[in-house]
C-alpha cells in the first residue's frame, strides 16, 4: 500500500521531467534563446531554472550533496539577461539529465518512513506543528513548480 | 503513515487552488478578458477550462456527479474565442470554487483503499498491469494540470 502510494508521486515526477525532455531535448542553442513571451524568461533560462532549483533538492530530500551549486547566481538568484549564461546548451541539457537522474534514483530508495522525514528547510519545531511538511510535500512542490513554468514553454510552437 | 501521505498530497492540491484563488479573485470581468501573452488564451478561458478539467475529476474519482458539464464545449473541445462566454465572470468564479470544494471535501474522505482505486477512465486490464493508474495519479496530475496554467497566467503582471 505504502510503496504504491509513494510509487504513484514519482510517476507524476518521472511524467513531468519526460515532458519537458521532450519539449526541449530536440532544441538547438539557438531555439533555447527564444522568449516564451516578448520581453519574459528565455527557454534557456528556465531550463536552467529548473536544472538548480532540481539540484538543490538533493540535500533537501537527505539524497546528496548538489551537484551544480554554480548555476544559483545566474538562474536563482538573478533575472533573465542580467548574467551571461556560464554553460552551452548541451552542457545545460546534460546537467538537466544528471540531476534528474540523481533524484529519481534517491527516492526510489525512500521508505514511506523516508518520504514522512522532514526536509532540511524545515525547522523542528514548525515540522512538530505540521507533519505534512516533510519529503513528499517538497517533491510534489517541485513537480509542481516544474509544470509551472512547462506552461509557459508550452506558449512557443 | 497512509494518512499522511494522504494529507500531504491533499495539502499540495489546496497549495495551487490557493494560488490561483488569490491570483485571480480579485480580478474583474474586463481584466479576465487579457490573453496571456499575444495571440494566447485568455485568463477567463483558462480558469473556465480548469474548471470544466476539474469538474470532470468528480466521476472520475468516484465522488459523485458533475457540476457544470455544460463547460465542455466552449472550454475543453474547442480552443479560445470561438464560442461566446455561456457564463459571466462572478458565475464562472463561483463554479470554480463550488467544483474545488467538491472535489477538497470528497477526496478529505477517502481511505488509502479509495485512493489506490483505479480511476473511472482506466479500463480494468490496464489497471491491472499498472496499478499506479489509481485515483492519487489522476490527483496528482490533475494538480500538475493547474500549475501548468498557473504559469501562463503568471506571465501577465
């Protein structure tokens, strides 16, 4: 019962990122400069968005250490086109693919006593009062935020 | 243990309702009126369309009859601007947030049994080879569906 609860949110992740793999994966460098929206977030940007919101979840989820703490200044931290992009497009796509690939091998490992932990953002005492604040809630947060910023890709043909 | 993971994801469905809620409530039928960018769906369709999208999750999660079927064809079969608004917009949010509360107040209810339960769209053989085709699945990716328009309508200021 428990496993297949837990199995069932990782296929949601595991449909989103295939998703987006797909969206982008056939991209050149050039058709990631595209914009989503005159004058918004090129695709570039939010794939890197996502490659470092993505990567600081590993030591969120107890999985690991980051493995790409150097995206956070130019796709976290700051705006679009306020920093030049510090890696290739097939340099992002494989950080992308690496990240992705260490969380779902992390929580494939979790036991439901894993995915009920608190995550490291959490205090103890803020866990103490909401006990849905753990594992689970941040990687459905993240799927969420993943398909949040798929629409805005999805507005380019 | 199963009714946490449970709440959690019940949690994270609320999370996007929430947002949306707070994003366009307070917006007035002329502002609902703006596409999301050039030559996009308007903020009045896509909140009809999630409406209609999660008005379809009450069968489909077994909680009981539809609401506001008559949202299908203006808002899921055929794309924006091609049928004139059936409804106004205080009618409109007043349907999102009776369809949301049905949906919140059915799914409060379930046992992890209701939650594993295959949804109504799976036919039985497919089930039987993927048990993750159960009603949390249909949940989750109902949330991930909001969250995807969630972000086109971020795009608008």
């Amino acid at each position: 019962m428990n496993e297949l609860f837990a199995a069932t949110a990782v296929g949601s992740w595991k449909l989103i990122v295939s998703r987006l793999d797909e969206r982008l994966g056939p991209l050149d460098e050039e058709q990631l400069q595209k914009q989503v929206a005159p004058g918004k977030n090129r695709l570039f940007y939010l794939l890197a968005h996502l490659t470092a919101v993505h990567d600081r979840m590993l030591p969120l989820l107890g999985i690991g250490e980051r493995l790409h703490p150097e995206l956070d200044d130019a796709y976290i931290t700051n705006p679009d086109r306020t920093i030049a992009d510090p890696l290739s497009a097939s340099d992002l796509k494989k950080a992308w693919n690496d990240v992705n690939a260490a969380i779902t091998s992390g929580v494939e490992k979790f036991s439901t006593e894993d995915w009920l932990k608190k995550h490291t953002a959490v205090s103890d005492e803020d866990f103490a009062k909401n006990p849905t604040r753990n594992r689970l809630a941040l990687f459905l947060n993240r799927t969420n935020h993943a398909s949040f910023h798929t629409g805005q890709m999805a507005l380019i043909k």
